[in-house]
C-alpha cells in the first residue's frame, strides 16, 4: 500500500526541486536526487562545476531570500532542500512560511525553521536542550565579559586540554582546544573581546571528552524519523590527525566500532530523546539532523547538534542509502515520515579531500583541475570549483571528494587513492592516511 506521502506526491504533476548550497555536500545530494525517479527538474543555487553535471545552476546566494523566491516562482518549485546552515540559521524556512504567493503555490522547505536552527546556531541554546532532555553530553560552563572571574574558576576545575567554543557560527572556525590553564585563559578574554566576530562575544567551555568521534545522521519531519547512515570525518590538515582543523579531510562510513549494540544505545539514549524534546517543546522541526558523537568504551555523549548534513561526511553517507532520497525528503517535508523505511548498502563508502595548498589558512583560487583518464567506479565530488569558459578551477579551499564504495574499508579506500592519481591542479594536497585508526 503507497504510503499517504508517496499518494500526495502523484498528486503532483511535476517535482521541481531547488537545493541550496554549493559545497561537496549539496553535489552529493543533487547527484543522489538527480536518481529519483519522481524528480522532472533539479535546480541548484548557486551549485558549482559538478552540480551543473546533474541539474541546473542558479547563479543566486543561499541567503539572498528575494532571489529565492524569484527562482521559485520562475521554475515552479515544488520543495526546497536547504544544504548549509547559514540560510537556514538566517530564516530561509521562515521566509517562504510567511510570504503568502509561495504559500498559495503550496511550497514545500527540508530545512528546520529558524528557531530550531538554533540548535546549532547558539551552543549554550543546545546545551540547555540536551540538558532539559536528558541527553547526555559534557559539562559545561557559558563565560560572557560579564562572568569572567566565574569562567576562570570554572576552568580550573577542568582536567587539560581545555574545550573554548564560539557561541555562534564561525565557520567551522570556532572552536580551541588549548593544553594550558594560562593560554585557555588568555584565548577566552581574545574570544569574548570579538576574535571570531559576534560569534564568540559568548563562549561556552567544555569538559573535554575522550574517545573516538562519530557523526550520527537523522531525517525528521519533527514527529517521526528514520536514521541514515553514520559516519567518521577526519578534521586536521596533517596525517596522523596533526595541525590546524579544517572543514574536513575525509570520511569513512559504516564506522566498524560501531556495532548494533552501541547503534542501539545512540537511538535509545540520543536520537528519541532529542526528537522527542523537539516535539515536546514545540519546536517545528523538519529537515536533517547530524548529531557528534564522542564514544568511550562503548558509552556515547553529544558534543553538537547540527541542522543539515555535515560534509565531507555526506559524500559517504549518501551513496550507501539505497531508497528513493526525495521520496524521503517529500515525504519529511510534508509532515508524513511515520512509516517510511530507508534502505542502507552493506558496503563501505570512504572519501578522500583534495585541498587547495595553504588550506585551512591562504590559498589561491583559479588553479585548472586537470582529469587524466577515468575515475570510475569512484565518484568525484565537487566541493570548490567553477566552470569557466571550456575549463573546471579552483574556488575554494576544499575543491573535491573522491568517494569509492567497496566490501571493505581497505579497498574502498584504495579505489579513491588510485581515482585520485588521474586528478591533478597546481599545490593540490590530500591526506593519506584517511581511515587509519578504525
């Protein structure tokens, strides 16, 4: 029996979707909707050289919301999928809520409202909810300029390295993990004097948790939900997990750790609590959830709430779900996930980050992106890059993903190191070492 999501999308005559975003997370999921067989036209705003391979470019920003509407209007869009988490912190959900023309066209937004992005827009906001829903997570302590004498004193009572977190959204930027009582001190006054913007004038400090880290992926319609794959990311620029954090290096997903009995407990002890609270206060909730996880002998604990997917972990995540994805994302989007079941690949997915040289700090952009030969069975996802003219440049930092799927971790990761020998630009530096510690 079709489920009562999957009668209201035949009801439609055609499913235009526009996606937001442009990094290796929104080409991943646009190669992914681009399958779906209830799909007519994907749109992408403004998407980048690898996107265009699988839908239309919109050469609009994320945050520009008039621009959005317009697009919505010109392609009759059906859904909108939110990628990144800066439109949707701003209000992009909120916007086509209260704009009577698209709500009259009867639009559809993926994406949580702007009150409930707050869960990762403002840390001490996730924290008091973990705390009023008992999922467990670090202790913590939210020193302003105000509080300052009491934030010291809380950071004595802590055990080295010492946890400092922008309050707000710093681009991934945000967070310090410092080995010293008197350098925590003096980077928290740095913080709260405005080191990272608005976005650190509070700052939380956290216990610092020790483990293995894993991310945990939920789809919801605020009700109900189904749980994608997890997945591992690898942040520091250098092997062996040394020097500056980035955005992210590579990812491997399933996380061989991660047994039923541990994904059994992260359910129970995480994701119920989590959506249950959301439900229970009332707080409209419709989109994607990725939970960070710390793990200690088998124990879980939250270290952060975001609303959208993570990235590079979606480039894993996505190709192992075997289910129609936008069936999926219609069907959260219109209040009806109850029911809907998602298919999961047994293989292993990994993916492997080329960076621009300089990476996380200066680089250059405009590098040619030079594909000697074939990639494939990989997949080549497209972070930072730009069409011009006959030739695909640099435009970022982090400029592509070389996913592979296999039967193992080991042989996934050799098909993306070998895929990666074919792909060359000027100072392109990757990690060799993805996958190590698992």
């Amino acid at each position: 029996m079709l489920s009562y999501a999957l009668i209201q999308l035949f009801k439609i005559t055609y499913m235009n979707v526009l996606l937001l975003g442009s990094g290796g997370r929104e080409h991943a999921i646009a190669w992914k909707l681009a399958q779906s067989s209830l799909l007519t036209q994907l749109f992408i705003a403004p998407g980048n050289a690898g996107t265009a391979q699988v839908g239309t470019n919109i050469a609009i920003a994320a945050t520009d919301f008039e621009a959005v509407k317009q697009t919505i209007l010109t392609e009759n869009i059906t859904l909108v999928i939110v990628g990144p988490e800066d439109p949707l912190v701003k209000g992009v959900h909120d916007f086509i809520l209260a704009d009577d023309e698209l709500q009259m066209l009867g639009v559809k937004v993926l994406g949580p409202q702007k009150y409930a992005a707050t869960l990762e827009g403002s840390k001490e906001f996730a924290k008091q909810f973990m705390l009023r829903n008992g999922v467990p997570t670090a202790a913590h302590f939210t020193a302003t300029a105000e509080n300052l004498e009491e934030s010291f004193a809380f950071l004595a009572t802590q055990q080295p390295p010492y946890v400092l977190k922008a309050d707000g959204l710093a681009a991934g930027k945000g967070v310090l993990i410092i080995p010293d009582l008197a350098t925590a001190k003096t980077e928290l006054q740095s913080m709260l004097q405005g080191k990272f913007g608005d976005a650190s004038r509070k700052v939380v400090i956290e216990e610092c948790l020790h483990g293995i880290e894993m991310s945990v992926f939920v789809l919801t319609d605020g009700k109900d939900y189904v749980i994608l794959p997890e997945a591992k990311d690898y942040k520091r620029i250098g092997e062996g997990d040394t020097g500056l954090n980035t955005g992210g290096m590579g990812a491997v997903s399933p996380v061989p750790f991660a047994d039923e009995a541990l994904k059994q407990r992260i359910e129970q002890e995480i994701v119920k609590p989590t959506i249950a609270g959301l439900r229970n206060e009332k707080i409209p909730y419709c989109g994607f959830v990725f939970i960070g996880l710390m793990v200690n002998n088998g124990v879980p604990k939250v270290i952060e709430y975001n609303v959208r997917m993570g990235d590079p972990e979606t480039e894993v995540v996505i190709p192992r779900i075997e289910s129609d994805l936008l069936q999926l994302c219609w069907a959260a989007a219109t209040g009806n996930l109850a029911g809907q079941t998602i298919a999961i690949s047994p293989q292993t997915a990994t993916t492997v980050m080329l960076v621009s040289g300089g990476y996380p700090e200066a680089y250059e952009n405009g590098k040619t992106i030079h594909i000697n030969g074939t990639t494939a069975p990989s997949m080549v996802f497209h972070a930072g890059t730009k069409q011009i003219g006959d030739e695909i440049c640099t435009a970022g930092g982090r400029v592509m993903a070389i996913t592979s799927l296999a039967g193992t971790k080991n042989d996934a990761l050799a098909l993306s190191y070998k895929a990666i020998q074919h792909i060359e630009f000027d100072a392109m530096y990757y990690r060799r070492d993805i996958g190590f510690d698992l």
